[in-house]
C-alpha cells in the first residue's frame, strides 16, 4: 500500500472519531470508526510508520473535537492568541499519542486470527489511561448513549463497555477485509448477546422536584462588587417565586450552578445570611456553588450544602481542576491570564462528600468532574442516590462541547443507574434519568430558572460496584498479548 494512502486511512479514521462526537453527532459511524486505520496498520510493516498513521488520527480526533479549548484559553484565559494556540497544538499532540501506541501494537496483533478480540481489549485499555494521564473527554462508547442495546453494557462495565463493542465491531470488519474471510465477522455474533441482559430503565417520571436556576452572568468578569451582590439578590427573587409557587407543590431541593462571579459564602455574611434565609423559606435543602478558603489563603472550587432550615451541611471541593483553567503549571504562571477570580490558585480537593437531606442524598461534583467514569462511580458506591452536577459551560461559547459536555453526564447517569441533576450558568440546565435520558432542559442562552424532576434510587449497578475492573483488565491483556506478538 502507497504511503500516501495508508495515511489518508489514517486521517480518515481521525475524521470518523470526530463525526460521531456532538456536533454533528453521526453516531451510526461509530462501529465502523478504527476499520481504515485498522487497515492501514495492518498492511504496513514499519513500526515508525504505524506510529505516525496513528499519531495523524489521534491529533486530527482530539483537536477536531476539542477545537473550542484554543478559543476558551484564549477569551477567557487572559492568553495571547499565539500562546493559546501553542498549548492547544500541544495539547492535540500529546491526546493523540493514544492512537499511536494502538496504531504502533495493532500491526503485531494483526499478525493472530484471534487479533479481532484482542485489539478491541487493547483500544477500551488505552482508553481507560487518559484519565489517570491529567484530561480524559470523550471516548468512543460514549456515541452510544442513545442506542439502547449497546448501551445496556453501561451498568454493568460503564461506557468501557459500550467502547468495546463498537471496537469489536470495527476490529472484525477489518479483520475480514484484510483475510477476505467471512469467519471473521463471527467474532461480532457473541453481541447478539446483548439482547439477553436487562433492557434499560423505562421512563417514568420523578416524583421529586429541583429548583434551578441559570443565571446567564457573562463570562468576562466585568461585574463589579455591587453588581454581583445585585445579581444574587434577583437570583434570591427567583428562586423563591418558583419555590412559592401555588400552581406547584414545594420543591425537594435548590440548585445554583457553578459560576464565573465568585460568591463566598464562609467569608461573606451578608451572602450567608442571604442563602440560609433562601433555604429556609424555601423549606429545602440547597446546593450551590461558592469559593472555600482555607487556614491559608488557598481557594477551593467548592460545592456548599445547607439544610432545609438554612444550616450548613458541609462542603465538597473539587477533586479533578481544569488545567489552565483552574490551576496553572508553575512554568507558565506569568503569562497565563485568569478565567476567574482564582483561577490558575485553585487547589485540589482530598475527598468525596455525600449530604443527606429531605431531598435525597445529594452526590455532587463540579463542571468537567463528569468527564470522569471513575470519579462519578466512587461518589454513587459512597452512597449518593441522586447525582448533581454544578457546572459554569459558559466558557464554551456556542461551541459544539456543551453538547458534548451534556453526553457525558448522559453516561454517568446510566453506568450508576442514578438520576442526574445538571445545573449551569447558562446552559445545558437538565434532569437526565437513569437511563441517560433527557428528561426536563431549561432553554440555552438566557437567565431562566425551572423544575428539574428526579427520584432517589437504591439500584447499585455492577459497574457501581466493581468500577473499572474491565478496563484495566483489558488493558493487560491487550498489552501482554501485543508484546509476546511483536516477538513472534
């Protein structure tokens, strides 16, 4: 095969990923994503070669489908337009060193008749490190979450799971063309498995209610003292007309998202005293987003808790930061501009926390945290029956990551079997079921407030309970195998 068109394969591979990804969201491509780099590897004997074919693919993936990072470290990092773009390059270059290595060991695996199997374990493997590596987003299972079939895998290994059958998939078309052998495509009928296990959550409605309100402040910090509390006070005003409402019975539970204008509610009395008042009221618990201080000055991205009688319940700090959103590497703090008060100080948090109130058990994480299967599973199997995702997507613009920001809380929500309640800034605002789905979205772009309906739920998936056990399973196999091949 010509150079020239085994890179293409590759590139063509790249484009299919970023396809499937929301928008355009072409998720019928999904099983058939890896076949042209698959092909190409197969056919190329120069281990350097496989390597920058799948090197191409991956830089092209994650820089098509993350291309809004260069634009939000840019309008809202405080960065000059050339360093924006140079950490967005080498941010493409380094995601894209996955598909690589997958690209790099498929060529020695293609060498096997069983190499169908065994790529698929290597590609859900690779997947599962980009979390432990720093920035994980979406993965391949996650252009599932609206096929009921594969995605009734999600309970039981998470979206690994649903990664491993499109991989499969793609591995045995692949394997057939390259031996022109049909038997090869057998290695898709174990999938028929699928329709055995238990079919998803049908839709029922919640019999709880959230309060939401998105309050659309601008995302250029612009807001002076005085107008931040001014835009709070209306915050209040709307939050308890919609929990006041006579047309409606009182809500179990009051969200206010994550924020660009930092509110404080430990070191701010007047705030203090302004939320427990709200709660009161309201005669719910509330979770809103605050910034902590700690005994030295150190900020946190914090998730603050008050009971229905306005007392406070405890606080979570976020775990997983935003590099260069809310921490800085050291070597680039005196160019690298801020996307908030603190921003780029920010310190991580040390634990998961779980409130219990009238409301439910209340799972919270904050913005990108949903990015993270593993980190959203320890908060459920802490004990959490309703997940809350406090997020600032602002940042994004009109860009395509809210959608992609919403599928990924759309997987947390089924791999957990947990109703998901999402409260932004300005948008996406939603209530998703256990299933992934959906259920309640408040409009996008404008200052709004709304019912997000939700139930507790008791169900603890298997997914929930053994974590990514697959994943790293498939990852050795994948590995051990592809190393005792390139000996061969």
């Amino acid at each position: 095969m010509k150079p020239q068109f085994s890179y293409a394969l590759a590139a063509a591979t790249g484009l299919l990923l970023v396809l499937i990804a929301p928008a355009p969201a072409l998720t019928f491509l999904a099983p058939f994503a890896l076949v042209p780099i698959l092909i190409a590897c197969a056919q190329e004997a120069s281990p350097k070669q496989r390597f920058l074919m799948g090197w191409l693919a991956g830089i092209l993936q994650w820089g098509a489908t993350c291309y809004w990072i260069q634009g939000t470290l840019a309008a809202h990092g405080g960065m000059p337009g050339w360093l924006a773009t140079l950490l967005f390059v080498l941010f493409a270059l380094a995601k894209g060193l996955h598909l690589a290595i997958f690209s790099l060991l498929a060529g020695w695996l293609f060498g096997l008749r069983w190499a169908a199997p065994i790529l698929a374990l290597l590609w859900v493997g690779l997947e599962r490190t980009h979390a432990e590596l720093g920035f994980t987003w979406l993965l391949l299972g996650n252009a599932g979450i609206d096929m009921s079939v594969p995605m009734r895998l999600a309970p039981l290994f998470g979206v690994y799971g649903v990664s491993f059958v499109f991989a499969l998939m793609s591995t045995s078309v692949a394997a057939w063309y390259l031996r022109r052998e049909r038997l090869q495509l057998a290695w898709c009928v174990p999938l028929l498995a699928l329709y055995l296990l238990p079919a998803l959550p049908d839709i029922k409605p919640g019999d709880l209610s959230a309060v939401a309100v998105q309050p659309n402040i601008p995302e250029d910090g612009s807001l002076s003292s005085e107008a931040i509390h001014d835009l709070y006070d209306r915050m209040a005003r709307v939050t308890l007309a919609a929990s006041l409402d006579p047309s409606k019975p009182r809500p179990s539970l009051l969200l206010w998202p994550e924020a660009p204008a930092s509110l404080y509610y430990d070191t701010d009395p007047a705030f203090r005293a302004q939320v427990a008042s709200l709660a009161r009221l309201s005669g719910a618990p509330f979770l809103f987003g605050t910034v902590r201080f700690d005994a030295h000055g150190n900020p946190f991205n914090t998730a603050q808790a008050l009971t229905a009688t306005g007392d406070p319940l405890g606080a979570y700090d976020k775990m997983n930061l935003v590099p260069f959103g809310e921490y800085v590497p050291p070597i680039f703090n005196q160019i690298v501009g801020k996307v908030s008060q603190e921003a780029g100080t920010f310190q991580p948090g040390t634990a998961i926390q779980i409130f219990p109130t009238s409301g439910g058990k209340l799972g919270p994480f904050i913005c990108y945290e949903s990015a993270f299967p593993h980190h959203v599973r320890a908060i459920t199997a802490a004990g959490a029956d309703v997940l809350v995702n406090l997020t600032n997507d602002g940042y994004f613009g009109h860009s395509a990551a809210r959608g992609q920001h919403l599928r990924l809380a759309r997987m947390r929500a089924a791999e957990n079997a947990r109703w998901l309640l999402r409260a932004t800034n300005d948008g996406i605002t939603a209530s998703i079921d256990p299933a992934g789905r959906v259920i309640d979205e408040l409009e996008t772009y404008r200052a709004t407030s709304g019912r997000l309906q939700y139930t507790t739920a008791f169900v603890t998936t298997r997914y929930t309970k053994t974590g990514d056990f697959f994943a790293w399973t498939a990852l050795a196999i994948g590995l051990a195998i592809s190393a005792w091949a390139s000996r061969r």
